[in-house]
C-alpha cells in the first residue's frame, strides 16, 4: 500500500500542488490551501516517495528542478 502526503510550506501553510492538475511534463507546482479528502481534486496535492523521487498521486510525475540547479 503506497502511503500518500501533503507537502506543507511551513511559512505559508500552503501545501504543494501540480498546477490545474495537468499531466504536462514541464507543469509548475504551486501553493494552495490544502484540499479536502472528499475533494474530486485532492490527488494533485497528494504526494507519495519512491526510490529518492518525490511523486505526484495524480500524475505520476516527479517533482525536478529545471536545470537541475
């Protein structure tokens, strides 16, 4: 079973979410307010860790820098 987190920006409160939920590669992750469980959307603010990697639930994408910097 794959355990699932919010990321929460602790200055802000905000937790991270793939932007408008879209499963392009080079999407932004932004801060919003933290959804509900029950929200159809919640899967764009929901993260899981595999092999060093952070993942989105919604996307599977992986969270990167551009440029790697």
């Amino acid at each position: 079973m794959t355990n699932y987190y919010w990321i929460v920006a602790h200055h802000s409160g905000k937790v991270l979410e793939v932007k408008d939920g879209s499963f392009c590669s080079l999407v932004e992750i932004v801060q919003n307010t933290k959804k509900s469980e029950l929200d159809s959307n919640v899967d764009m603010q929901l993260w899981y860790f595999d092999g060093g990697f952070i993942t989105n639930k919604r996307t599977g994408l992986v969270i990167d820098v551009i440029g790697g910097k």
